[in-house]
C-alpha cells in the first residue's frame, strides 16, 4: 500500500542524506520525496511517499525515528490528509488545433499555462498525484516535451498539526 | 575561562569526560591533536599498528565496563582503516566515540590528499556523526558524542574534525558542559505499565514459558533482576551469543544458548514453549532458524529498548519498549504481588520434560584417544585453568563457537566476542583492550590461526605496553568454519579453506618479545596452560594442535524450525 510519511527533522547538514541513506541501505521503497525548511529556519519538513505492506511501513518509521536528526514522523495515510503534488509540463503546441486542446485540458484541471513560445505551452498544475497522472493522460493525443514533478508535499486535514 | 586552541579542546574534553585510555594512530590531519595529547599525562594514548586494532580495543573496553571507549585515526586511510571496527561496534550496540581526523574544511569536496567524505562512509554503521564546523563547538559536540553512545540502543559515534579546526593559535573559551538536552533525541525511560502487566499475567499463566535474553541485559545490567525474576517464576533461561554471561552458566535454569549452534535443550525449549519472554534480544536470523516455522505455539513478549528492533521479524504479541532492568524490576513487583504464582504442576512436568533433553544431548563430543585433541577439550580446560571466571575475548569461527558453548560463563561482561557482523581479526585487539583496562584479570584471546593472523601485527603493540595476554590459538589448519559448511553443503570441495605456509608461532610470538608454546597432545594441555596463566606478566602464545575434522554440533538444519538440528555428522533430530 502507498503510505505518505511526514518528517520533522533538523535542519542540518547531511541530515537529508542521513534519511535517503537509511531507504536504500534498508531496502525500503522511495516513489516521491520532497525536503525544505520550515518557518522555523531550525527545522525541515519532508513528505515521504512509499510503497509497503503495513509491517514493512511500520520498520520504516520506526528506523527514521531512531535518526538522531529526526525529531518526529507521521504516517499521514493513517488519517484524513491533504497531498499536493506541483507539475510543470511542456507540450509541443505548433498549430491551433493542439494549443486549443492543451487549454481546454488544462482548464478542466485547473491547470495554468505559465510559458509560450510559437511552438511550446509550459502548463502548471497541483493536485494529487492522481490527478496529475489523469492530466498527462488526458493529453496522451499532444506531444509531451517534458515534465518535472515536485514530488508530493503533504498535511493531515482539520486541526492536527505536525510541530515540535 | 580558560583558552584553548580546538586540538587542546580534543583532549580535555576526553579528560573532563573521564576516559583514560585512547587508542589510536596519527597522520596528517590530526598532528595539531597529537601535539596536544604530547602536552599532557592525563589522558594515555596507546599506539597501535593499525586502526582497526585501535578500534577494537576502544570497543572490548566498551564491552568489558559498559562505558565508551574511544578511538582517535587521522583522514583517509586511516578512517577507512576504522570502519570495520566501528562496523563491528553498531552490529553489537556498543558505545564507542571514534574521532577522525579530515582535511582543512576548505579544501573538502577537492579529493584533497587523503580525504575521505568519512561521515559518509560510515553513516550506515554509526548511531550517529558530527563534523566539527567551529572549533568552540567541539566540546559540546565531544559531549553529546558520548551521550548518544552510552544512552538508549548503544552504538558508535564519529567526530570528524577538519584540521583548521585544531590550529594550535587559535584559542577559544572552554568549558564542558555538564548536561546534554537535544529536542529530537529522547530515549524511552520506562516501559508500559499496562503492558507489563499484561506480559506477567501471561507469565503467570503459562505451562512452558523460557526466557531467552540476550546482550541487552549485558548492556543495560540487569543481570541481577533478571535471575530474580526467573527464580521467581521458575522458567528455564536461554542466551544468546550476546548475552551469556547475563544469567549464570552454571545455573540449574539455564538450558545454553540457543539458536543455530544453541544447545539441543534450549532449542528444544524454544520449539515447544507456550510464553517466550525475550529481553534486550532481537530475533537475529542466527537465533530464529526459519521465521515461519518458529516457536509454532507461542506467545512472544518481546522487551527491548529500541522499538525497531521489536516485530522486526517475529511479532510481538506483547511489546514493551524501555530499559531492561527497569521492566524487569516491575516484572518482579508484579510476581511478588500476584494472588496465584506460577503453576507448579505444569512447571514440574516442564522441567521434567527439559532434563529429558539434557539427557539427549547434553554437549557430548567424541574424544579420540589416539589422535589430535578436540576444540572442545582445549575450551573446558581453559575454563578449568581459569575456574570459570576469565575475560574470554574471541575471534570469529568454530573456536568462537566452542568457546560459547564450553566456557560456563558466570558474570556478564566476560565474554567478549563479534557477533553481529563476525569480525575476523577482533580477539587480539579486544582482549588487549580489556587486559589494559582489568590489568589484574585473567584475559584470553581465543581465536583460530585464520583470526589470529587478521592482526597478528599487534603483537608489538602488547610488548610495547607490557600486555600480558594469553593467546589461545585453536589451530586447526584450516577456516574451520567455513570448512564445516563445504563438508555439510558443497560435498567436502575445500575450495580456499585451508591454511597453508602457516609461521612457526612460537618463534612469531618470541620475537616480538613474548612467549610462544606449542602442545599438540592433549595430556600436556594442563600443565602448559597452567603455566601460560602463572606468567601473569608475559603474552604468551599458545599454538594449540587441534582436530581440523571437528565439525561444531548443534547445528540448526537451514530455514527448519527451532527443534531442527543436526546433532552430529550423522545423527538428525
Ligand atoms: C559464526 C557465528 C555464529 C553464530 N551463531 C549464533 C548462535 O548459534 N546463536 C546466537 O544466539 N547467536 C549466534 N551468532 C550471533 C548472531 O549473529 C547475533 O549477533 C546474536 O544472536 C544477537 O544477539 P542478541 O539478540 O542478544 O542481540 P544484540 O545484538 O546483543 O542486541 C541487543 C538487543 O538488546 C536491546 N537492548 C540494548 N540495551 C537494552 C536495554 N538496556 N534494555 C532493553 N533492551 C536493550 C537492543 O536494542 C538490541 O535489540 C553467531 C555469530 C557468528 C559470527
Ligand atoms: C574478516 C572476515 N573475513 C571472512 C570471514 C568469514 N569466516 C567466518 S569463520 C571463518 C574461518 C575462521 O578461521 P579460523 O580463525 O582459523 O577459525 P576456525 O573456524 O578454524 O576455528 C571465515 C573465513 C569473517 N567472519 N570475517
Ligand atoms: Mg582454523
């Protein structure tokens, strides 16, 4: 099953390296991973997603609360939450035809095209991962030039709250 | 305050910490430090020959007094040199503070000479690392090093100190501190009460119950609560291989270690208990034989102070995570005050049941009149010679097994021996480091003369510092072990497991200044290891002929049940 797990970590050098480290040498799934600092400058927030049966899942937190650097982990898919997932897209956009189609898509999903050039559309969408995989299907008839995703960000729903 | 430049620091704050032996090797990157340590007599560096030994011994006086140890090698080389050590260390949970020396912080990232990024090297085997950035954090940093290593799960911690931070110019305010707070790192303090209970409900309960405890009662000394509590309830005890010595080997409750060279008995116990209580013990795969054919009729209460190592690999019907001693202490409590002790009818026919299986087995080995001496004799004299009580530190292979099996070992924290990673080369080293450190202690080395050789090269170091060791080389001529798995599993193909053009060991040891012995019959074996011990003040060398065909029995049948056992090279349970 797909779980999204929420860190709370210090902010300091090679303790990102500390957490990629401990999915590889422990044979634990990454599909997405995003790091940034907090509003405290001190502490790191990171999205985790992976895949893994619940026992597997439940190693996973455990060992990434045994880092020194990690001060909390919460496993998300445990409750109601909110994932958010940013993507970038530039599609070959050479004729009318294809930049019509590319705009009504992208409204649809409520995407925005952000660049042009006479022959590219850069669009911009957030959504969850699903949705994100729905808008590049839905546009299976365009040509995709590339695409960058963030990887997804997530919080828990209501008045739950990750701090220290 | 006092000023100091950061390689002063280094030292003092080793001094302000209370450790009085660092084991190390300089270069390069740590000249600053070792100007420093030039400059005092409070902290005693000893040299070793290669930073692997110095880790060792760091990591024996960590096992032998549950204090860390430390361990000081320069940049590149030598940390590399180290990472087998401090491997060695995190497999076992030992606390250790291994301080590494790196290139001047500006020129990292360049392939500077001898740079290594040795935070990354070893951040798979460390609990933790820091890398000095400012020279006034170094004490603070050295503090929360040991605080990290001796807390919670024990493990080994790096410190590597770029050289620009020991300039001996630059002078900064030092002081100690006296306490460690870190918002993220927060061992648990005490166990569930409401789970305690529950496990000793089931306890109380139960008609085959054993204890199988392991190196977290060596750690966390609980040694002492941990006989009481079986007393109390009258269960059979099992160890393992980390954790002998935590309940008496000659103890009518201890039924042997367990596992894939276990006793028949404990294994038996194991297969057949209804109420496994394991403590500081982490269901290693060694210890489990096939997962999903273990202990097919129990219920497991697994007590452990680090959540991970709980459901790992067996499930936990009661967890209870926290300090051994402290759970257990509760655990007595509870017993003492319950309105119906343990059922004492079930608890007969068990250990009816159980002398049965000492009957079956009960460690025999063949002993060949004629021929070469058995492994096994040599390790029953030693425990003779020594009554049992000697710091026995040990290499890795059947000479470990045998002396697992045959030494009866009384207290913890004798015996001394790589089991999670199986560190050839560590029995030297560790027994060196205890011997430094119990100067008055019966220390042996037992090893085989595969081990022995992985750092013979200490050698010198003991005779530089006058360290009486003896060495007892279980000489087989082969790697036995690994021999043993040719003869059971490739058709006796003895493919790179023998030992050809092997030194003369007793002129190896006599010219490094020690004392080297030969015995290859089995009657002379007394009167020569007696007289190895009455040489309190000189290593001596014993090269010991021993039957290289010895196989060691128990033997776990691979992926079978905890019961599945071959218990000689013909007969099978
Ligand atoms: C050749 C060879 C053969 C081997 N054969 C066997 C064998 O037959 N049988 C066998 O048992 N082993 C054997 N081993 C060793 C095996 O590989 C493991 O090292 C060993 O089984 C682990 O012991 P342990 O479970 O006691 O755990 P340890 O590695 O000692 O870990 C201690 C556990 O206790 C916990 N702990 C630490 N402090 C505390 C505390 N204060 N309170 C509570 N919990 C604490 C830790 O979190 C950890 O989970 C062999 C090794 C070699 C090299
Ligand atoms: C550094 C290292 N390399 C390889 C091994 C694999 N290994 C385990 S036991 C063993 C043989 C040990 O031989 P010896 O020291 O003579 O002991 P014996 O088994 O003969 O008693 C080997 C090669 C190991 N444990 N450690
Ligand atoms: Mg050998």
């Amino acid at each position: 099953m797909r779980h999204i797990l929420s860190v709370l970590l210090e902010n300091e050098p090679g303790a990102l390296s500390r957490v990629v480290g401990l999915f590889s040498q422990r044979n634990f799934n990454i599909e997405t991973l995003t790091v940034a600092a907090t509003d405290d400058g001190t502490l790191s927030r990171m999205t985790v997603t992976t895949l893994g049966s619940d026992k597997v899942v439940e190693q996973i937190t455990k060992q990434l609360n045994k880092l020194i650097d990690v001060i909390k982990v919460v496993d998300l898919t445990e409750g109601e939450h909110i994932e958010r997932e940013l993507m970038l897209i530039k599609l070959k956009a050479n004729s009318s035809a294809a930049r019509d189609e590319i705009k009504r898509t992208a409204d649809i999903f409520r995407g925005q095209v952000i660049d042009a050039t006479p022959n590219t559309f850069t669009v911009q969408l957030a959504g969850s991962s699903d949705k994100l995989d729905a808008f590049i299907n839905a546009l299976s008839g365009a040509s995709l030039l590339e695409v960058v995703r963030s990887g997804v960000s997530g919080i828990a729903r209501g008045e739950k709250v990750l701090s220290l | 305050m006092e000023l100091l430049s950061g390689a002063e620091m280094v030292i003092r704050a080793l001094r302000d910490e209370g450790v009085q032996h660092i084991y190390g090797y300089p270069g390069g990157a740590l000249l600053h430090v070792y100007d420093a340590i030039f400059q005092q007599d409070e902290v005693q560096h000893v040299l070793v020959r290669h930073e692997q030994a110095a880790t060792h011994m760091a990591d024996a006086y960590a096992r032998a007094t549950g204090k860390a140890g430390v361990a000081l090698v320069t940049s590149g080389p030598g940390a590399t040199n180290a990472v087998t050590g401090i491997a060695t260390a995190y497999m076992d949970s030992i606390p250790m503070v291994v301080i590494t020396g790196q290139v001047m912080s500006f020129l990292i990232g360049e392939d500077a000479f001898q740079e290594t990024d040795m935070i990354g090297i070893s951040r798979p085997v460390v609990k933790h690392s820091f890398s000095v950035q400012r020279p006034e954090d170094i004490p603070s940093i050295i503090k929360k090093a040991f605080h990290i290593a001796q807390t919670g799960r024990p493990g080994p911690v790096v410190v590597d100190i770029p050289k620009d931070m020991t300039t001996p110019t630059e002078r900064y305010e030092y002081e100690y501190p006296k306490s460690v707070k870190m918002r993220s790192y927060n061992p648990v303090s005490r166990g569930h009460s409401g789970q305690i209970k529950k496990a000793v409900d089931l306890l109380l309960g139960a008609k085959r119950p054993v204890i199988y405890s392991g190196g977290g009662i060596i750690m966390g000394d609980a040694h002492v609560e941990l006989a009481e509590l079986a007393r109390s309830l009258n269960v059979p005890v099992t160890n393992t291989l980390m954790g002998l010595g935590g309940f008496p080997g000659t103890d009518r409750q201890f039924v042997g270690m367990l596992g894939m060279h276990g006793s028949y008995e404990a294994n038996m116990v194991m297969h057949h208990a209804d109420v496994v209580l394991a403590i500081g013990a982490r269901f290693d795969d060694r210890v489990t034989n096939g997962v999903d054919k273990f202990c097919p009729t129990a219920k497991i209460i697994h007590v452990d102070i680090d959540p991970a190592s709980i459901s790992k690999t067996i499930t936990a019907d009661i967890p209870i995570v926290g300090p051994a001693r402290d759970i257990i202490k509760e655990m007595i409590q509870l017993v003492k005050g319950a309105q119906t002790g343990p059922d004492a009818e079930a608890a007969k026919q068990w250990w009816q049941q159980i002398d049965e299986w000492r009957a079956r087995h009960g460690g025999r080995f063949d002993i060949n009149d004629e021929g070469l001496m058995k492994p096994q004799q040599v390790i029953e004299m030693l425990s003779k010679v020594t009554n049992g009580d000697a710091y026995v530190c040990s290499d890795v292979g059947q000479h470990q097994m045998f002396a697992a099996q045959y030494y009866k070992f009384n207290q913890p924290k004798r015996w001394i021996n790589s089991g999670g990673l199986g560190t050839m080369g560590f029995g030297l080293p560790a027994a060196m480091g205890v011997k430094m450190n119990f100067p008055d202690a019966h220390v042996a080395c037992v090893t085989g003369e595969g081990s022995i050789q992985m750092n013979i090269q200490e050698l010198s170091t003991c005779q530089q510092y006058d360290i009486p060791v003896k060495i007892i080389c279980l000489n087989n001529q082969s790697l036995g072990m690994v021999r043993q798995w040719q003869d059971m599993n490739y058709e006796s193909r003895h493919s790179q497991s023998y030992m050809k053009s092997l030194p003369d060991f007793v002129k190896l040891a006599e010219s490094y200044g020690h004392v080297g012995m030969k015995v290859d019959k089995y009657a002379d074996l007394e009167g020569a290891m007696t007289e190895a011990f009455a040489m309190t003040d000189r290593l001596v060398f014993m090269d010991i002929a021993v039957d290289p065909f010895e196989h060691v029995y128990p033997m776990q049948v691979p992926r079978g049940a905890m019961r599945d056992m071959w218990l000689s090279k013909t007969e099978r349970t």
